[in-house]
C-alpha cells in the first residue's frame, strides 16, 4: 500500500539518493556488491511507495551496522538438503542481502525440480518482501516470501504486543505485464510506519493500535501494541497468519519466535535472529500453468472494468513507481537531518 508523506519532505532523485545510500554503505564497511544491492532495494521500495520500509530505513541499518549487530561481511553459508530444499545460515548478515540470495537458489531449485523451497536461519530485518518475490515472478515462477519479527502485534484476545507483523508475499506472472504481488503485513499497518510517525510527529490511521491500557489510539507516541489485520472484531485473521508465519520462519529454521526475539528498535546491540522462508514453484509443472499469465492479465482486465476499477495488488505501487521515478523519492524532515548527520559521521559528500 501506498503511504502517504510528511509535509515538508524534499524530493529526490532516485538516483542520487542510491549513490548516496551506497556510499555510507561502503564507508561502514561493505563491500561494494553488495552495498550497491541495499541501496538499490531500499530506494526501490521507496519508489513503491512503501516509504516505511525504503530509504528511511538506512540510519537504523547504518546504526546496526555501526555497533556490530549486524554484519557488514557475514559468512553467509548455502546448504541443500534436499533436492528441493535448501538451508541459508545468514551469519547476522543483513536480511534484504541474505534474502536476495535465498530466494536466487530457491529459483534454482525450481528451475530443476519444479519447486524450491528455502529456510533463512539467523539474519536480519529483510525490508519489503516484493523485494524477492517480484523477480522470480518476471522470470516466469510463482514465489512466497515471508518473514518475522519481534514482538509489535496484539494476538486477537490480547492487547499486549505478541508477534511481529509477519508479512506474506506472493508474486504470480502476467503476460506482457509485471507480475500481480500481494505483499502486506499480517496487521494493518507495518510497525515501522509507527516508527515514521513518532519521527515526523504525525498521527496514525484510526483502529491500528493499541496504547498501553488496551485502547485505541492514533498517537503513534502512545502505541504499543498493533492491532491484527482484520479489526478488534475480526483480527483472528491477521492473528491466525501472523502465528503461522512465525512458525515457518522462527521455529521451523531453528530461530527464535515472537517474544523471544530481541527489539528491533529498543536493543539495537543485539543480533536479531531472524528467519525467511520461501518457496518458489515452477507453474509449466500445472495442468493450468503455460496459459497461467494469459488469464492472469485477463483477470486484471475484466477487474479493471468492474465499478471502481479496482487494481490488481501490487498496481498501486507500480502506478507509484512511475510519479516517484519523475518526481523523486520524499525525504521527511527529520529524516533529512539524520542524512545530514550520518554524511558528517562518515566522511560522505551530503545528498
């Protein structure tokens, strides 16, 4: 989904804004590869709109970074088990790099066997998880990507944070099109969009969160507790997902689950832990799958002239991608002040 943006924000090119990420990457100790690949895939997400988890994101990795808990050069290691399946020990390196790579040797798989299925055990924060499975998509796959976190959701029942927003991404081919992606956390919003509100001063949607006494509130200073995609009435749903995803992503690859998973925000010298799971399925292996893009972009078609027009998910961001790609990416207030003070902190020429 695409968010809205801070008044006042500045508007950049995209372009410089990865030279620039890249840079403070470099200067923190990565290598050149793999600082140009997070750079990229932050200002992409950007591009999509999903500011909450794009370049805005980059002092918090420039942080981890800094204090060790995340790697700059991990000792990332690929072992298969199986002729479908594969295990990636992340070494504490960062997770949209870890990421990237599991998801390249799950397409591997697939191309072979028809279907890849990959395990992440002990790395980071992974970013948007289009970032994975929109590419395997273009290639003519199908891919899941999901992920988790520590604790920022209620359980329905609860008003107490219990799991992560745990996302879950699935990308499916279009013909002549990009592929349709379902990308989207388990809770209304993603916790990091709570972050950005307490960083710009700005208040959340209504129904989203908790504050610490178990009610409602959009004073994103006040929220403790996100609330379960599908509402105080409803929110088994999101809960029931978010629970699922945690088990194949935590316990299922030998990490931690829920609340046992150190802070992302609060205990920034401790690694995380995290895992992914992704699965990427070979669709000529189906009955449906050589005529499956056809009738995808057919689908897109006919919803395209329902009332309302709807889009299929993932269009908004595609729709997005093309203003920012003109416009520039926004830079919030206070976000460019962190830039600024990260450029002096490590040597780099300011955006």
């Amino acid at each position: 989904m695409v968010q809205p943006v801070a008044p006042g924000s500045q508007w950049l090119p995209a372009d410089a804004v990865t030279s620039w990420a890249s840079a403070c990457l470099q200067a923190q100790g990565l290598a050149v590869t793999d600082a140009s690949l997070l750079a990229s895939s932050l200002v992409q997400t950007s591009l999509w709109g999903i500011d909450s988890h794009g370049i805005g994101k980059l002092p918090h990795y420039l942080e981890r970074f800094a204090r060790g808990s995340i790697k700059t050069r991990p000792d990332v290691r690929i072992q298969e088990t199986g002729p479908s399946s594969a295990q990636i020990f992340g070494d504490q390196g960062h997770g949209i790099l870890v990421a990237h790579q599991a998801m390249a040797v799950a397409q591997n798989l697939a191309k072979t066997s028809g279907v890849g299925v990959v395990g992440v055990t002990d790395s980071s924060h992974c970013g948007a998880m289009a970032l994975f499975a929109r590419p395997a998509a273009q290639a003519g796959l199908i891919a899941f990507a999901f992920t988790h976190s520590d604790s920022m959701a209620a359980p329905f029942g609860g008003i107490r944070a219990f799991f992560g927003t745990n996302p879950i991404c699935i990308a499916i081919p279009r013909l002549n099109a990009e592929p349709v992606c379902l990308d989207m956390a388990t809770t209304s919003i993603p916790f990091n969009r709570v972050i950005n509100a307490r960083r710009e001063g700005i208040p959340l949607p209504e129904g989203v969160a908790y504050d610490a006494a178990g009610h409602t509130t959009t004073d994103a200073q006040q929220a403790q507790a996100l609330i379960p995609l599908g509402s105080t009435e409803f929110g088994y749903k999101g809960y029931g997902l978010a629970l699922m995803i945690d088990l194949l992503c935590g316990p299922l690859n030998g990490n931690p689950y829920g609340p046992t998973i150190s802070n992302m925000f609060t205990e920034m010298d401790q690694p995380r832990h995290l895992g992914a799971f992704f699965m990427v399925l070979d669709p000529r292996r189906f009955a449906g799958g050589d005529t499956l893009p056809q009738v995808v972009q057919t689908v897109a078609t006919a919803l395209a002239g329902e009332p309302g027009s709807p889009l299929m998910p993932g269009d908004p961001e595609l729709n997005e991608e093309q203003i920012r790609r003109r416009r520039g990416i926004p830079i919030e207030p206070v976000l460019a002040t962190q830039f600024h003070d990260w450029s002096l902190r490590l040597g780099v020429p300011p955006l």
